[in-house]
C-alpha cells in the first residue's frame, strides 16, 4: 500500500504535537485527519476509513483508552499507536491489552520511529487481512470435515 493510500487519524489535544505530527504525515503522503477530544476521534473515525490511528492516552474529554477501545471494536483491522507520556508503563500495559499495536513516548520522540511503526502496522494489517482472505477462500473451496465415530 501506497502512502498516498493511507488513511491516518492523529487524536491529541495539544495543539502543536497534532499540528506537527499532521505536517510530517502529510510530507510523507499520507492523508491525515486530526482530532483534539476523544468525541472528536471517535466521530472521525467513524466517518472515514481510516488505516492507522494514533492516539494519546490524556486527553480532555475522555481516557484514551475509550478510544482505543472502540476504534478496534469498531473495526479491528485499524491499528493504533498509542502516545505515552514518560512513566506511563501501566498505561502502555492497558492500551496493549485494549488492541494497541505499538506506542511512543512523546518525550522521546522522533519522526523516524513513528515512521517505522506506521510501516510495521501497515504490514500487520495486511497480514490480518490477507489470512482473513485466506479463511474466507478456503472456507468456501473445502466441504466441512466430518467425524466418523
């Protein structure tokens, strides 16, 4: 998949982190839309088909986690990457059982690192979908099995 394909959704309600990271985004050929409030990511997310999302964990209006939630409720071949504030290992532990694919600290962020997750959840999501392909075709070619007693 193509850059230019790829559908992200940046949820932080710092102004500047969301700007920034949109920028970069988009300099990569992505399409991004961004969302300040968890209300916000959650409509966002369900307006568009979205391929990634990133999330922060603090924000206003409700626990991140809520969002996390229910983007892979909602659709469970999206995968999030969670941002963490420095210290927040019971936090990442949580998001992780809550479907999270990766995480990075804000305090020690850099571009190329976020970069290299996308690419990595990208692959894990054409992964999950092509053995779901592959179900689905080999559940329609092979008659059930049988047991004889």
């Amino acid at each position: 998949m193509e850059n230019k394909d790829v559908r992200i959704l940046v949820v932080d309600d710092e102004e500047t982190m969301a700007d920034s990271l949109k920028q970069h985004l988009v300099e990569e050929g992505f399409i991004v839309d961004t969302a300040d409030t968890g209300t916000e990511a959650i409509e966002r997310f369900d307006q568009g088909g979205h391929h990634v999302a990133i999330c922060d964990l603090q924000l206003p209006d409700m626990d991140g986690l809520e969002v996390v939630r229910h983007i892979k409720d909602a659709r469970p071949l999206t995968e999030v990457i969670v941002l963490t504030g420095h210290g927040s290992g019971p936090r990442a532990f949580e998001a992780s059982k809550a479907g999270a694919f990766d995480f990075v600290e804000k305090d020690n962020f850099e571009l190329d690192t976020l970069l290299r997750r996308i690419k990595n959840a990208l692959k894990q999501r054409e992964l999950l979908t092509e053995n779901a392909n592959m179900r689905r075709q080999l559940s329609t070619r092979m008659p059930p099995l049988r047991h004889t007693v």
